[in-house]
C-alpha cells in the first residue's frame, strides 16, 4: 500500500518562520503508526549499539590509560635507581659489585602502584654485567674509546636496573609493567695523557719542547712558540674553555715581551685544524666539585686539593673515599725523627715487614728552596731501601699506593715548610709504585730508570747522549720501567748532579746533568696573575712547561721525562713566584708520554667519570 503524503497549507511560528503541515488520508494512519514503530525501534537498536560500543571503546582507553601509568610508574622507579647507582659509585670512585649497589635498596614509594618481584634481589633490582650484558657477581671492564674525546679511551662497565609494578585498586585484570635501562660507568684515567689540566694551561715561548701525546685542559689554552718548530704538538689537543695560539693570553701582562703581532702559532704535526677541538669538560672524580664548599665550616671539603690531604676528623668528610690518605694500602707518618708506620686497604704486614718500611725514613734536611726564598725540612725517603720492603708485602694485598706525610708542627723557633724528598729511585716495586704526600715532594735523581749503586746513570741511554733526538732509551739495559706516579703539593726535579751544599748558592754553582725521570705527577700549580696575600701581582706562572719545578742550571743538558702530568688544583705549601734569574735555567724538555699507562696506569690513579644511559626495554 503506498502512503501518500500531501502538503497543506502552511502555518507561521510565532518567530514568523513558516512552517509546512503534514496530512494522512484517513486510510492511511495506521500504517503510518506501525512504521514509526518501526523506525523507533530500529533507532533505539542503533543507540544501544553505539552505546555498547562507545562503552567498550572507554573501557579500552581506561586500561590503556592505566597501562601508561603503572608503566611510567615502573620508569620512575628505575630513574630512581640510576639516582642510587650513581651516588654509590660516587662514593666508592670505582666500579662497584652487585652487592655493593643492592644493599638495603628499597624503591620509592609510589602512591597508587605496588612492586612485583623484578628480580631475586628486589623489587627494584641492580646488577653488575658482563661484557654481554648477562648479570653478574662484578662487572666486566671493557675498553672503549670516547667518541666526543679524540683519542681518549675509558673503561665502561655496565649494569642492569629493573622494575615492575602493579596497579593497586583497580576493579578489572591487574594492569603490570616491568621496564629495563641499561647504565654504564666509564672510569676515563686522567694519567693517560701527556698534559691534564683542570685550569689555565699556557705554553708561552717555551725552549725547544716537544709535546707528544694526548694534552687537555678544563679551561682556557694558550699557546706561543718562541720560533717556527720551538713548541711541537704531536698529538690531540683539546680544551672546554677558548684557545688561541696568537692573541689574547690570559693577564696580558704577565707574559713579558708579549705581542699580538709577533706571536708565532706551535706547530702542529698533523695539522692544527685536525688535531685541535673544543669538548665538553671532564669530570675529575664525576661530580665531586659538586661537594665543594669553601664558605661553610668544613675544612673537608674544600676542593680538589683534598685528594692529597689528611682529612680533619673532627668533621664529617664527603670526599674520603677518594683521598690517597685513606686510599693507600701504607701510611707513613712523620713526626719530628721518627716514623710511624701502618698498613690499610686489605695489606697486611709482619712487624719485620714495617719495621724494614720505616727503615727507608732516613732522617731530615734543611735545605734552601730558591724558588720559596726560604729553608725547608726535607724528610728523606731512600727508595732503594723501600723498594724490596715493599715488594715482600706485594702478595698480602699491597694496592701500590704509599702515603708518606710529615706532620711535624710548626713551631715559633721552626717555621720551615715541611716536605718529602725520594731519593735512589732508579728501581721501583714490581708492581709499580704511586708515592703520595700533602708535603711538597722532591725527587732526586734519575727515577725508575733501572739505575742503582752498581748500574751508574750514565747506563741510561738518554743520559749517556742527553737524548739530542728525543728517541734514545730511558731505561738501562735489562730494566722495565713500571708503572708510577708521584703525587704533592707541589713536585721538584733534582738532577743527578744535584748537591745540598750548593742549594742556596748562585744558579751557577747549581749545575745539573742529564737525568731521566719515568713517572707520572700530579701536584699543584701557581696561576698566571696571582696575587699574594702580600706583596705585588705575580706575572706568567711558568706554565706548563713548568709544571715540574726545577731549581739548577740546566744549561746545555737535558732533562728526559716518559710519563703524564696531571694539574687538578693550586699549591697551598709552594706558592713561590715562578722566574728563571738565580732560580734555574731550564733543560732541554724531552718530555713523552708514556704509552703504558694507556692499559696499565699506576696504581690508584685519578680518573674522571662519565655517565651513560641505554635505552628503555620492557618486560
């Protein structure tokens, strides 16, 4: 039956919009009723469809939605943990074991979310791994270069820090998550570079100075030749704060005879462009500047210079577990004539063993320092004699690392400076050997050389021909240098020639002879400009040239070093102004970098941190 449907005349609202009329025939009404029926119901399914749906749509945006959270949830946590890691490796300065970083570890408490077991030590888990980032016991260290460092290389270890959580209250499935990050610790050992400096590095008119390997400062570099090819770099170079070779030297009036048109650029064996860049600082010992503070009370905590220094008891001490004091595996103290001996850090020790020890203390001298202008007490250390005493302890946990400190209080009738001087060091420990000291430290004559009081120096080649090419041996024949470093507040090179008697005598009577030295350093350093708390400005600090101090005549002689040196903070005993005049008159440098330190460094050397993050995984 077909429905008709006819328009009658329209009608006006009250607005005056017209609006049709729909009419039935009478026949007419009742299939138009049961097809709105129709129609109704057919909506109403439509809706309750779309509701249903609309419903499970929420539903699902509901669970996704709880889904991020409890996995953001499980992120945090883990962010949380890298916090932990990074503190507890701060602390210890090295690579710590499983046990280590999951002691008493709990993770924070997150309103809403509840910890399922991630691993079997904890609900927030940390462990060491393997080179193929399997969990393990302690990591492995792996070897690898530094992408942004030019010719730098760390040891990486990894770790594994794990998650899950779960939703708490929620009325459907439980909602989990477990999220994965691999870290990694890079220890960067600072000894694996010619020149290391935290501050100012200037190279200013040096004599004939080749510098070979890699040579970087956390601040600003200068550098000036004398004349084409007088200051040679052989390696990479790098700096975080600006570099100029011909303008702008730092205290432009300190560095005499300087001028902006005269200065000659160092040649660079590869090319400056090449073997020069400006990278991000290094981070001696991570974020320890971070705990410096010069304002509060704390005489702990005052900058790097307490990496050498005995730390105040009476106060709480941040930096402990980086000093060399509590570092070292033997303590020598000295006070007036006498010294004391002990043993820490798992070496243990015969009470013939530390006797034979204290027996290389072979008393004190006074002699005159010409660059402080005043007498200074010399506590002698004979390394001859404690070379073999050492190596008996080498096998009952004998880390390679001495301390020796003279504590002998300054008196209203003896106000002298106290330091530390080596002598007869042409042989060291098998395992090598670092010496260090809050004492300014000497060291007199050849050094590691293989030289003794039967191998005469002259049996070093570089001595016997003043190593004129910078490529004759630094060792007697049959010897191996091994690893070493001598760490002050300041480090003096004494010749072989070098006699008491004369020491405040003129420059000329102090004559030296070619002596070698295969160390690493790491002492203090007076900056250009510095200004004493009495007298005038002092000018160019020597730079880094002079780094190690020298008080002869040096003339015609060479001085030969095969090591690294390493300037971390400013000398506080030696603040001596740097000159030449009746001080010394410098050596030819046959200054090298030691290549052996790149896989064995001396023992307990200094590094610096870097800090990596993998990316998240999920499980």
């Amino acid at each position: 039956m077909k429905m008709q449907l006819n328009i009658t005349r329209s009608s006006q609202t009250q607005d005056g919009l017209v609006t049709p009329r729909l009419a039935f025939k009478n026949g007419e009404k009742g299939s138009a009723l049961i097809t709105s029926i129709i129609v109704v119901a057919v909506v109403t399914t439509l809706v309750g469809v779309s509701f249903v749906a609309t419903s499970s749509a929420q539903r699902t945006s509901d669970r996704a939605r709880d889904f991020v959270g409890v996995e953001r949830a499980a992120e945090a946590a883990v962010e949380y943990g890298y916090g932990i890691w990074k503190q507890r490796i701060f602390v210890a300065g090295r690579p710590i074991t499983t046990a280590e970083v999951s002691a008493n570890l709990t993770g924070p408490t997150l309103p809403g979310y509840t910890y399922l077991s991630a691993a079997a030590n904890g609900p927030l888990s940390i462990t060491a791994t393997d080179q193929y980032g399997a969990p393990a016991a302690s990591g492995t260290q792996v070897l690898t270069n530094l992408p942004n460092y030019p010719g730098w290389n760390g040891f990486a270890s990894s770790y594994l820090i794990s998650a899950k959580m779960m939703a708490v209250g929620n009325l459907g499935s439980p909602m989990v998550a477990g999220v994965r990050r691999r870290f990694q610790y890079i220890g960067v050992p600072l000894f694996q570079a010619m020149y290391f400096f935290q501050d100012n590095m200037e190279f200013y008119k040096p004599a004939t100075m080749i510098v070979s390997g890699l040579v970087h400062t956390n601040s600003n570099l200068w550098a000036s030749s004398s004349s084409a090819g007088t200051l040679t770099f052989s390696g990479n170079v790098s700096y975080s704060g600006n570099y100029s070779t011909t303008s702008d030297p730092p205290y432009a009036n300190t560095w005499s005879g300087w001028s902006a048109n005269a200065e000659i650029t160092p040649t660079f064996t590869v090319g400056q462009s090449s073997q020069v860049s400006k990278v991000a600082a290094f981070q001696p010992l991570g974020n320890m500047a971070s705990l410096f503070n010069t304002t509060d009370s704390n005489p702990n905590n005052d900058g790097y210079q307490e990496l050498i220094q005995m730390p105040n008891n009476s106060y709480s001490d941040p930096l402990s577990g980086s000093r060399y004091y509590n570092t070292a595996g033997v303590v020598m103290q000295i006070n007036g004539t006498t010294a004391t001996v002990t043993t820490q850090n798992g070496t243990t020790a015969t009470a013939a063993q530390v006797t034979a020890i204290k027996n290389a203390f072979k008393g004190k001298t006074t002699i005159y320092d010409q660059r402080e202008g005043k007498n200074v007490d010399v506590a002698n250390i004979d390394v001859s004699v404690l070379t073999p005493a050492l190596n008996s302890i080498a096998s009952t946990g004998f880390n390679g690392v001495i301390y020796v400190v003279d504590t002998t209080a300054m008196t209203g009738t003896n106000t002298n400076p106290k330091t530390v001087r080596l002598q007869n060091g042409g042989v060291l420990p098998d395992n090598g050997l670092t010496v260090a000291s809050q004492n300014p430290v000497y060291v007199q004559g050849d050094y590691n050389t293989g030289t003794s009081t039967s191998v005469p120096s002259s049996s070093v080649p570089a001595n016997a021909t003043g190593n004129p090419n910078n490529t004759d041996s630094p060792t007697a024949p049959g010897y191996t240098r091994k690893p070493a470093a001598v760490i002050g507040d300041a480090v003096m090179l004494l010749s072989n020639a070098w006699s008491d008697s004369n020491a405040s005598a003129s420059v000329s009577t102090r004559n030296a002879s070619n002596t070698t030295f295969n160390m690493a350093l790491m002492g203090g350093y007076m900056p250009s400009g510095y200004t004493p708390s009495s007298g005038a400005q002092y000018g160019y600090s020597g730079g880094a040239p002079n780094f190690p101090r020298f008080l002869e005549d040096w003339s015609g002689n060479s001085c030969t070093y095969y090591g690294s040196m390493v300037e971390l903070f400013q000398s506080q005993v030696f603040t001596g102004k740097w000159d030449t005049g009746n001080i010394y008159v410098p050596p030819y440098r046959r200054f090298n970098f030691d290549t052996n330190y790149s896989s064995n460094p001396p023992p307990g050397g200094t590094t610096a941190f870097l800090y990596s993050r993998g990316s998240w995984s999920k499980f």
